[in-house]
C-alpha cells in the first residue's frame, strides 16, 4: 500500500517517543530509518515492530574514553547504536575538516546501527571519503566453521562525486541476522547454502539457522573481509564481553578521508563521476537492462518518495507499526 | 623439484640485473618476488619468464608531487610497481610513526606491485593496521556487464597480533589475469564462470578471455569492492590515462594506521590473538581438518623454506628462469 512519507515519519516518531528516547535522539534514529526505509533497505521501520528497539533504560551520556587530534574512542553509554554512530561520524567529519582523517570507534553500545551505508553517505556528502565497519554479537562462522563466532559485520563506503555520492553497504555474511528472524516470523524458509543448524548441516529452517550460525559470504574471501571488520569492531574499539566471554557490545569504526590530502577535490570527484559514466556505458550482458553503480536503486526510489511524497509500504508492516505505539 | 633458497635468491637476483635494475632495486624487487613464492603463492619468480618485466628505459627517480603531515603522492617515474610501492609503503610507515596516520598514493608506476600482501604485512610487523589498494589496466567488467574497464584490483589488510601479523591479500576479480595467461602459456583451459569473451559470452578458453573480460568475484558485491578499489588506485592518486583515453598507468593506495589511535598496542595485540585462537578452536565442517586464519597456510610454507634452507619449484619454472639470465 502508499502511505504518505510524512504520516510515516509522524507515526515513526511516536514509536520512537513511546520507545522511551527523547526528541534530539527519535530524530537521529528515524533519519537512519528513512534512509533506509526511503530506499527500499529492508533495516527500515521494521526493526521498531516485535521486541523493537526500546531505549536501555541504563542509558548514560555518551562520553569519549580517548582522544587525539585525529582519532576518538566514544563510550556510547548503552545508547542505541544509531545514536551512537551518528555522533561518532560528525566527530570524524569535524577531524577530518580540521586535520584531513578522522577515525573514530565506538564501544558499549545498545546494538544495531541500522543501515550503515547512511553514516557513510554523510561522510561523503562533506566531500570526504567515508568507510564504515559494524560490528556484533556472535551469529556467524568463519569459512569452514559451523560454530558462530564472527558478527554478520557489515562494511560500507562513501565516495563524493561530482553529482550524488557513490555509497555502499554489504554484510560480509550472505544473508542478514534479520532476514532470518524475518522468515520465521512469516514461517517462510530461508535460501539454501545460507547457515547452518546446530549440528554443521546445511539448512533452509530458519529457526534451526538461529540455533546454528550464517555462512560468510563469498567463501574464503568473505571471510577474510569478515575478519577485518571483527578486529576493527571489537579489538581495535575495546568492546567488553559479558559475563561468560561473549561478545554482547556491539562496537562500530567510522573513517573520513579528505581526498585533498592526495588529489585535486574537483578533479577527484569529476573523475569519478566521469569512470561511473563509463561504466554505466559499458556492454551489457544479455538480459541486463541497465548496469546500477552502488547505491543508485535505492536513490531513485528515494527521489521518488520525496518528489511524490508518498511511500510503498507492506500492509502487515504499517499496521503493525502503528501498534507499536503504546 | 627442490632447490636451495640462498640459490633461488641467486638466480633471481642475476635475471633482475640482466632486466636493467641496479642493486638497490633488484634486492626490492627480490624481497617482493621472494614474499610470493616461498609462500606459494603465484606472483613469485613466474613474473620473470617469458616477456618478464625489464626495467624501462625511460624511468626516471622517484619523486613526491604533494606532500602533506599525513600524506603523500609518490610519482613512480615509471620504475616498476614493486619498486615503487616500497618506497610509498615506507613513508607510509614514517608518517603514521610520526603522526598517527600515513596515506600514500602513487602513479607513474610499471605496471604489478606482485603479492601485496608483502607490503601489508611490512606495515604490520611496525604495529600498525595496513590497508593496500592496487590498480591495474581493463581486465574485469563490472557486475552486469561484459565490456573490460575495471582493473582485477586486489585489496590486502595487515593487522598486528601478539604473534605473526595476520596478512590477506586477494583480488576482486574472480581470476588473477595471470592465471589466463598461464593457462594460455600451458594449454589448458580456464574454470568455468570466471571469463566472458568479446560477445559476453562465458568462456573456459583462456585466448578469448584475455580479449574479453574478467568477472567479478561474488557478484554485485565484489563488483562494488572492485569499484571502490578503482577510485582509490585512480583518480585519488591521478593515473594519467594514454592517448586513447585508456588506463596504463597501474595506481596504488597504502595506508597505515596506528592502533594506538583508539587502544593499547599490547592489549589490541593481545585480544586479536585471542579471537584468532577462539576461531582456529570452533567447530569445523566436516571434512575440514583445521580453520585457517588468513595468511597462516603461506607463513607456514616459508617457515618451511627458512628452516630447511629448500624450496620446491616446478621444473620447467626453474629451468625458465635460469634461462632468463641474459
């Protein structure tokens, strides 16, 4: 069904309110909400449905545990990880206007960051290279694992061109936690070859795939980019385990690059531009009928929302939704 | 067959000097080739056999066009890529001692850096996070396409620990191009799903891959990796593309970032050890005999070398090279 943006974003931020965060934080989260939800990324509205997300009540400020000219380390206070993170990346986009790097890590955070290419297209939209690692809890193995040791740890990046910036954001898991937890709410099944049960088998039963662990995607490869991501999420942000050794603090890093620190602005971002215009030109394969750099689906669909102010939306969602307020 | 490591050290050494390079630059070079192939990997002394890489005649010193705290972009003067990516992988190295943070990009450069990983792991065995980007000429078509306009753009990581760094390396491409062109050389075909020939069909035939395209490793997601790549190893550090409009000059990005930024050296250290050990003890699938970490099969194979003194190489390599000396 169509709703109107504006009445979703109402809606969205009277869960928020009634999730317990006050004005200055709803708004930080339903940005990052919208941005994902505006362009058709499946870490929209619906991660306030169910359990949701309701604010830690142990909450504290978020303070900074260490800092240098060109480098923060943010103690997120059980805030939620969206706040946290959006805090951390205009701390790196203020290092990196002042110094050409900022890098900036978050630990004791209250999970999910939500769609992590939206920090990494702010950093971009400041003219300045953005990369973006997410860490969390335990729900993946490593390539020729069974057992769930790695986060799903997404990546993404932000590169400004001459129009809008490139932005991307992957899990190096092949399928998300929340793809999971989303087919066994519909009692659907999930893809084969994505995770495994408790035993190493191969399943396609979601609720085994929760009791088991995600493959990586891309084999060795994946896995060794899942690597990165973990040790730049949780040793290099000095996340703290609980009580029995796992892992349960969900860190982030967050880095901004000043292209000026190696090339002409202008002229890196009308090259860019000019290799994208490339691409999009080359030769198609049979049956592709446009060849999509990263990000460019999800900013036409995006445009659309804001140009007609109205949104496609699940029916089942939207109602659920506005049940969530309490 | 098996023969002396001092010997191979030898013979590699008399076919660079009969390539054109001086001393300080055959022993660079050495280090590169030697990194690969004690380690088994293929960018070792093959690079040498056939058309080789003679020095160009042309190459000029290297110099440093912009040069700030954190940064710098080296003018390769058209020296070779090892040679060249060295001398940035040290002041990469100088910088971040200095000030937390060395970026350095080069142009300019004779074609391939070899194994990069050998640069992550000298930025690693300093304490510090390396991170390198290599671009090449237009071997690989972006996801959805046919037509070569990316390079195999291979990205490595070095991460310290309390013991060996952990070093990955790996291309973006779901075939290094050499790999075609040993198939080629040797008569054999090519794995299926890796090549496109000029008409965008799929093709073991490793002729009509090297005059059609390399695909992507992983799909859209490897496709955006490759992507990402190429801005940072183009048009961050200004390649100049030929007369034709096309890519020759192969761009690289190092960057070294010190852990101290965020965390204490021994404890980061420490913790990243003690993740590798939890990973390397977690479940394996059956028929997986031990979980290996990135980088852990090549240490073992040049521990192997180093203590035996010996190395096994194919015969007809062995024979190659020692023919390359002119």
């Amino acid at each position: 069904m169509q709703i109107g943006v504006d009445e979703l974003k109402q809606v969205t931020l009277q869960v928020l309110a009634s999730s317990g965060y006050p004005p200055d934080e709803a708004t930080a989260i339903l940005e990052v909400l919208m941005y994902a939800q505006l362009r058709g990324n499946n870490q929209g509205v619906v991660k306030l449905i169910g359990a949701g997300m309701p604010r830690d009540k142990a909450a504290k400020a978020i303070s900074i545990a260490k800092d240098t000219k060109l480098s923060a380390l943010v103690n997120g206070g059980k805030n939620t990880g969206m706040v946290v993170l959006s805090y951390a990346t205009d701390l790196a986009i203020q290092k990196a206007h002042e110094h050409g790097v900022g890098i900036v890590g978050t630990n004791n955070t209250n999970t999910s960051t939500g769609a992590i290419g939206y920090y990494a297209s702010r950093v971009a939209k400041q003219g300045f290279i953005g990369l973006v690692f997410a860490g969390s809890a335990e729900f993946m193995a490593m390539d020729g694992s069974y057992e769930a040791l790695l986060g799903t740890n997404p990546l993404a990046y932000g590169i400004p061109t001459a129009g809008k910036p490139i932005v991307f954001d992957m899990a190096t898991a092949s399928i998300a936690r929340f793809g999971i937890v989303e087919a066994k709410t519909a009692g659907r099944s999930i893809p084969e070859g994505v995770a495994y049960d408790a035993q190493g088998n191969i399943t396609t039963d979601p609720a085994a795939a929760l009791g088991g662990a995600i493959r990586v995607f891309g084999g060795y490869k994946g896995g060794a980019l899942a690597l990165l991501v973990e040790i730049l999420t949780h040793p290099l942000v000095s996340t703290s385990p609980d009580a029995t050794g796992r892992k349960t603090d969900w860190g982030n890093l967050i880095i901004a690059i000043d292209p000026e620190l190696l090339a002409d602005q202008d002229t890196f971002e009308a090259r860019v531009s000019a290799f994208i215009e490339r691409v999009k030109g080359s030769h198609k394969l049979e049956g592709v009928d446009e060849i999509l750099v990263p990000g460019e689906r999800g900013d036409r669909l995006l445009e659309q929302a804001e140009s007609s102010g109205v949104v496609e939306i699940d029916e089942a969602l939207w109602s659920a939704l506005q049940q969530a307020i309490k």
